[in-house]
C-alpha cells in the first residue's frame, strides 16, 4: 500500500492539530507502539535543504501505539515563522526494526498571516 495522499492547509500563526491513523484494508488500526515518526516540509521533492522537521524526537509528533494513531501538533508561535508560501511533505513511521512506511504525503500550503 503507497502513501495516501493528504494535501495540508497551514494557517500561519495558528496551532496544527491533525491525526493520522495506520489502518489496514478493513479499516483495522495497526499496532505502531515504539515506532518512531518524522514529518519533512521542503520546497520542492527533490531539495536538500528542510523547511520544516516534525519527529517524535522533537516532540511535534507523537504515537499512540495499539491505536495506530500519530498526532501532529505545532503551537502557533511556531507556525508564525513559516514564511514559506508552499512546499512538499511526507510523513514517515520506522519500526524499531527500521522498516519505513510512509504514511501521508503531499503539497503543503501556507495562509499567511495578516494580524501579526
């Protein structure tokens, strides 16, 4: 199963609060306890250069295991500084036998913020 693809809608100086759940085809969640999670923003697939990074290590994405469920949450002091207008993402969780699925991807638009 490929990655599904989920275009994001970010309003800059706002909170982001998303959910994503691992599923199999019977809509049964897939048991993700101790996997890790990272979530990359760059402007174009193929750049070197990260707009953004989310990971379980930096604490704006987190796993609830035996639900399948990884949350993504950035306050809006941070999303105030993304001054990036549009870019490209992908969300990735590795097994601690460093198996990689990727979960989510696609483009990524910014609102920018006029009452700053």
């Amino acid at each position: 199963m490929g990655a599904a693809p989920y275009n994001l809608s970010i309003e800059q100086g706002s909170d982001i609060q998303i959910d994503v759940v691992y599923t199999d085809e019977n809509a049964n969640p897939y048991n993700i306890t101790d996997y890790s999670a990272i979530l990359k923003i760059r402007m174009e697939t193929d750049w070197d250069t990260v707009l953004v990074e989310l990971s379980t290590n930096n604490g704006r994405l987190s796993i609830t295991g035996a639900s399948g469920k990884v949350s993504i949450r950035v306050p809006a002091a941070e999303t105030a500084r993304y001054f990036f207008v549009s870019g490209f993402y992908d969300l990735v969780i590795t097994s601690q036998a460093g198996v990689s699925t990727r979960l989510i991807e696609g483009k990524v638009f910014v609102d920018r913020e006029v009452s700053y």
